[in-house]
C-alpha cells in the first residue's frame, strides 16, 4: 500500500524537476510508487466516460484565434498529478497558452 509521505516527496519531487527542467533519477522504490499512482489514476479513469466528468482536472492549449476549440492534452482526477502535467505543458508547448481547469473553472493559465 502506497505511504502518502513517501507519494508526497515524489510529487515535490517531480514538480521540482518540471519546474527547473533537470532530470529525475528514481529509486525502484520511487518507481514503483508512481507507477501503482499512475495506475491507479488510470484504473479510477477507466470506469467512467471521462467526457461526462465535470470534476476532471483538464490541460489544455488555449486556442486565441477562435477558429477552433481548445485542444485537451490530459484528463486526470488528481490535482497533484493535474499540476505536474501542467508544468511540463507549459515547457513542453512554448510560446502557446497552456490552461489548467476543472470544468469551466481555470486554476492556472499560462503563456511563455
């Protein structure tokens, strides 16, 4: 069973390396923590159409020139992994919009 202070070091731990754009070396142990985390996500996900869940935390580029709507990149319930994701988007899609929401609530937005 996952210990939530160990799951909580991994979390700081990541978000830490998205935020600095380092690498991260895992343990086995740390390994397979976020792998049983990440399954577990994906299990939970797995249960529901997740199209009909307004509480899922969404990623999305914000298109700006209306022609479209906004692109999803990721879909999860857990805010802590919603976060991570977001960092990464933001580094990964440079110089687009990048928006964190649940539902049609933004929780973050940013363009760099």
């Amino acid at each position: 069973m996952m210990r939530v202070d160990e799951l909580e070091r991994l979390i700081a731990a990541l978000e830490k390396c998205a935020e600095s754009g380092e690498p991260l070396r895992l343990s086995r142990s740390s390994t397979e923590l976020l792998y049983s985390a990440l399954s577990a996500d994906l299990a939970g996900a797995g249960q529901f159409d997740p199209r009909d869940r307004a509480d899922l935390f969404q990623i999305v580029i914000v298109h700006n020139d209306n022609t479209k709507g906004d692109t999803i990149l990721a879909r999860t319930l857990n805010i802590a992994i919603a976060k991570a994701m977001f960092a990464a988007s933001v580094k990964q899609y440079h110089g687009r919009t990048i928006r964190l929401r649940q539902g049609d609530y933004t929780i973050d937005e940013k363009s760099s």
